[in-house]
C-alpha cells in the first residue's frame, strides 16, 4: 500500500453497549487535536445493545470531510461482523482483530495485513473488575493505533484526564491499558504503518461539534423560550442540547426562577399544537423532530400556514418510510416537509450543511417565522445532527436585534383606522398581527384556520378565499428575498455542467467535483441553502446544459421540486442518488456523472452513425 501522510480511513467495528463509543470518540478527538481534518461516523442500530455498530473515521489533510469507500484499517472487536469486515478492507489494507480466540481460516485474505492483539486476554490479566475489563479493552485497542499511526500520546493522555477529571483511580487504570497497546505493539510489529499521522496546523479556531447540539444552542439564542416535543430518534439531542443550554442561559441569577419552558408533549401532534399556541401568544416557541413526526404533524402545520401563525420546526431526517431505519441518514422528508398539510400549502425550508449553519440558521428561523408568520423548517439529517464535524466557530453579537415582525402594540392600533388582520397594505403578502390582550378595542388577535375575509370575518365567499390564497403567494415570493441565498463555487473556466446540492451532501460533493475536474470534467457547482428557490438558482439552471442534482433520496425529491417550482425541463435535470442510510460518497458520485456522460456520448455516437 502506498504510503499515505494524515490521509486514511479507519473502521471500528464494535458491539453496541460495551463502552466502545468513547473510546472511538478519543481517537478521533486525539487526530483533531493534533490540527488534522477528520470526520468521525457513527454507524449504530437502533436497540440498545448487543448489535454490531460501527464508527468510521476519515483522515483528510486536504480537507475532504465526506464519506469515501474503501477501509484502510479495520479495528475488529466483534465476531458478529467480522465476516463482512474482512471484506470491506481494501487490498493491501490491515486488518486489527483481538487475537485472544484464533482467527478463523474463512476470514484470512492473501491480498491484506493481520494485526493480532489479544486484547481481552491483557485486560483480564491487568484488571479484576469485569465490567472494567471490557471497557479497558477499547483503550488497548487505542494505545495500540497510536504507536501503528505516530499519534500524539500526550494528546490522549490530556483528553482522558478531562474525561476522567476527579476519578484518579479511572485515570490510572486508562493510562494502564493505554500503555499495554502501545507496549504490545513495540514488541510485535513495526510502526508507524505506511499510513500514518503527522502533527500539522490546519484546524486554526475550528471546532468538533454535532449538529443537533448547535441546534439546541442556536434556538436558545434566536430567542426561543419554550420547546415542545415527543422523543423519536435522531432529533432527542436537540431537545436536550436546548435544556443544558437553557439551564446555562435562561435561569434568573437573582432570584432563580426558570425563564423557559419544555414540554414533553403525549405525540408529535400535540407538540405542533403546543408551538403554535405559545407563538401565537408571543412567545419564541419550536419543536424538534424526524421524518414520522412531520407525517403526524401535517394538520397543525397547515393550519399555521394558514392562520398565519410563526412557528419553528427542525427535522432531523431519518431513512423511512413508515419506521424505515431510524439510526440510518437520508434526505427523503423534502417533499413531506415542503407541501406539509392538504390543500395548497408551501412552506419555507432552510438546509444546513454543518453545525455552524445548523446554529446560525436555527437562530434565523425565528426571526423568518415572525417575520412571514408562517412555519419554518430546518431540515437536517442524521448525520449531521449527531455525529461529530469540524465546524467554524459560531458567533453572535450582542447588537443583534430579533426581527418580531409586524407585531403593531396599542398605541400604534388607536393611529389604525379598521384592522384588518388578514389585510396586505404593504403590498409583500404579509399582514399585520397583535398579541393578545394588547389593546380593549381595537385590533384582533382571533385567527381563522378555514376560510374568512381579510378582517378574519368566517366566509365561504370563493372570492374572498381566493384573494387570500393570492395573498399566500405573494407572500412566498417575499420570502424568496428573506431566506439565505445559494451558494456559487467559482470556477476558472464556466463549463456546459453543473453539479447541484444541498445538507450533509456538501462535502461529498466538493470532493467530487476535484475529482471530475482531474479526470477532464469541468463543473460547475451550487449549493442550495433554502427553499424557495431565489434567482441565483434560476439564473444557474438556465446557464448549464446539463445539472447534476445530488441528493439522498429514492425518488430524487429536491430535483422535482425544482421541475414543479421552476418549470425545469426534466431532461435538464440528471438525479445522482444514494438511499442505502449511509452518506453519499464522492466515488459514487463521480462514477455516476461519468456514467452518465458516457453513455450519453454513447448515444450521440449512435444516432450519429445512423444519421450517415
């Protein structure tokens, strides 16, 4: 294998429940620390334990932090899947495996290396508790790789001292088995690997965070003060991120008193109902959720829509449908989401794709609810709400100032002639609202989610419902001006194609694009950040012959939204896909352009020959 500096993945390949996660999380951790790009993955199924799960780390001094194929080195600790692991190393890869049992003949490959360590055999010689043991042997596992991939040991050693802070006994014994992989290594191989670590300096003022905790932290400071929600995986961190922060943020000094309120609502549904009352009465209030969240949520979400009510919802996208694979990560609530509710419903989505935007565009959301007094999702997806990413820092100033939207207060009512709730005098699409309680007389705080007049007057006048169904409309070209714009990969030289994205696909796709660009291909590339769609994305679908939209779904969702919001030819419009509830790799993508550009070049050839 050729030699590879702070370019490699690994796997590990653990049983869920044994102690394994942190250990796996201080590998990765020690890499960053030593100002290396990595980007760790948590593969785990969904019961609690005893099931294979696996956390895959890539290596990247180029900054590549998607998924790409090919395991360099597998750390096998489990017999359950030691049969695939075998396979999926790549030839000339290594394979680490505890060598306490002897590997069976069926898992020996005459095209990789074997590391054998008897891992559980030095943990119950060096420790007596049993629970210990097995969680000491993932340390082992760990002093092992660091000596085989020249990792910093001292930087392991600071990182279990703050885990471990206070617990000297647990320290000692961390620091012990740490020692026996190292030593067992110096005894048995020779290192480093071909493959391996050196110190560098390009994390700068980068972070390491998941994305659903910069989404707890990013409501606290856009404002929110209440939370609604049920449990369902993979958005509970959300909720939880926004308790600790809260408990940090929102408790009087003073006096103690709680200045926020969780609710752990009976379902989904009464959730949404409880957002939309506390929005309604003024409050910041939002609600965290998946894929079959969203399906229960479909009602209360059309009736904000159309009452006109802020509400904030972010949707930490799971494979489905039905329950699917609830620890696994797709794109496939876009249309769920977009059209939520029957009749003609749209609703605004924004899209992060790391957990600096999934904080910004969190805090954000609020002021787009209040401001279009309409609901708002923020679409995530399992794998950047909770695995680890290196981010930018988040930032906030003090100076900012929450966008209330058109909220008029009493004094501004007894300058107001009739209110009209429901009534567009700005000519945007968006009326005017009050609070409740705020004036005896005048103004309205009642909302209608069936038909009524612009004075929220119940009617069934069809061409009263219309003039408001109108109004939504104009409403949602405002919107186009208000939610953040796409953003435009600049390219030396403008090419006929274009590569098209959004979330969590990011970075697979940058990568892609430099690996099309060696092979020839020039791209160009855009990256949607919310929907709807504004002029930028127009003006780059109409300037490419061909645009490759890259997403994470079955029945490529994003691409037929563009067909039916911007009338976009389908033939124009090229799906890559992937829907197998891992991240999308650059291989795959490269590979299906390429595919796709030569049967299409194929094809010309053919047509041509038959015209002569």
């Amino acid at each position: 294998m050729k030699n590879a500096i702070n370019d490699f993945i690994v796997r590990f390949a653990n049983v869920n429940g044994t102690g394994s996660a942190s250990a796996n999380y201080l590998f990765a951790k020690t890499i960053f620390r030593m100002g290396i790009p990595v980007t760790p993955k948590n593969i785990f199924p969904s019961n609690i334990q005893g099931l294979p799960t696996w956390y895959e780390v890539r290596v990247s001094e180029k900054g590549y932090l998607g998924r790409r194929e090919g395991i360099d080195l597998m750390v096998c600790v489990n017999p359950q899947s030691m049969a695939q692991d075998v396979k999926n190393v790549k030839p000339g890869g290594y394979f680490m495996y505890d060598s306490t049992k002897k590997l069976p003949d069926a898992y020996v490959r005459e095209d990789i290396h074997y590391l054998g360590i008897p891992m559980m055999e030095m943990s119950n010689q060096a420790f007596s508790d049993p629970r210990k043991r097995q969680l000491l042997k993932n340390i082992i596992y760990v002093g092992a790789l660091s000596k085989l991939l020249n990792m910093d040991v001292e930087e392991i050693k600071k990182l279990i001292g703050e885990q471990f802070e206070g617990k000297a006994q647990l320290i000692e014994a961390n620091m012990e088995a740490l020692k026996l992989g190292i030593e067992y290594v110096e005894d048995h191989f020779k290192s480093p690997l071909s493959f391996h670590l050196e110190r560098r300096d390009l994390i700068g003022d980068k972070i390491i965070v998941d994305g659903n905790t910069a989404c707890g932290l990013g409501a606290v400071y856009g404002g929110a003060t209440v939370m609604a929600w049920y449990p369902i995986t993979p958005s509970t961190s959300v909720a939880e991120a926004f308790e600790h922060y809260c408990k940090e943020y929102r408790i009087d000094s003073e006096t103690g008193e709680h200045k926020y309120a969780i609710i752990q609502a009976e379902d989904e549904l009464a959730a949404m109902g409880m957002v939309i009352g506390a929005n309604w009465n003024g409050a910041r209030a939002f609600t965290a959720t998946s894929g079959p969240g969203v399906s229960l949520m479909n009602e209360f979400l059309g009736l904000a829509y159309f009452a006109e009510v802020p509400a904030v919802l972010v949707d930490v996208q799971r494979a489905g449908p039905s329950t699917g694979m609830p620890t696994r990560t797709q794109q496939s609530d876009l249309l769920l989401a977009a059209y939520a509710s029957h009749g003609d419903t749209k609703h605004v989505l924004l899209l992060p794709s790391t957990p600096k935007e999934c904080f910004d565009m969190t805090a954000q959301s609020f002021d787009l609810a209040e401001r279009l007094q309409t609901p708002i999702m923020v679409m995530t997806d399992l794998d950047l709400g909770m695995n680890d990413h290196i981010s930018e820092p988040f930032h906030w100033t003090d100076e900012r100032k929450y966008d209330r939207g058109k909220v008029l207060n009493s004094e501004e009512l007894e300058h107001v002639g009739r209110f009209g709730r429901y009534l567009d005098v700005d000519g945007d699409g968006i009326p005017y609202r009050t609070y409740p309680g705020t004036h005896p007389t005048k103004g309205s705080f009642f909302t209608r989610g069936t038909s009524k007049d612009e004075y929220a007057a119940y009617t069934e006048d069809g061409a009263a419902y219309k003039r408001n169904m109108d109004r939504l409309l104009k409403k949602w070209e405002t919107a186009k001006k208000l939610v953040p714009a796409a953003q435009l990969y600049q390219v030396t030289k403008h090419s006929e194609l274009g590569i098209l994205f959004f979330g969590t696909s990011q970075f697979s796709s940058e990568e892609a694009k430099d690996l099309l660009e060696e092979e020839g291909i020039q791209v160009d590339a855009i990256r949607i950040r919310a929907f709807p769609f504004g002029e930028e994305v127009v003006d780059f679908v109409n300037s490419h012959r061909l645009i490759f939209v890259i997403e994470q779904n079955r029945d490529a969702q994003m691409r037929n939204m563009m067909i039916m919001e911007l009338g976009t030819d389908p033939s124009k419009l090229i799906p890559v896909l992937n829907y197998d509830g891992m991240p999308i790799t650059a291989d795959s993508i490269k590979n299906q352009i390429t595919n796709f550009l030569i049967k299409e070049k194929s094809m010309h050839h053919e047509l041509s020959k038959t015209a002569l």
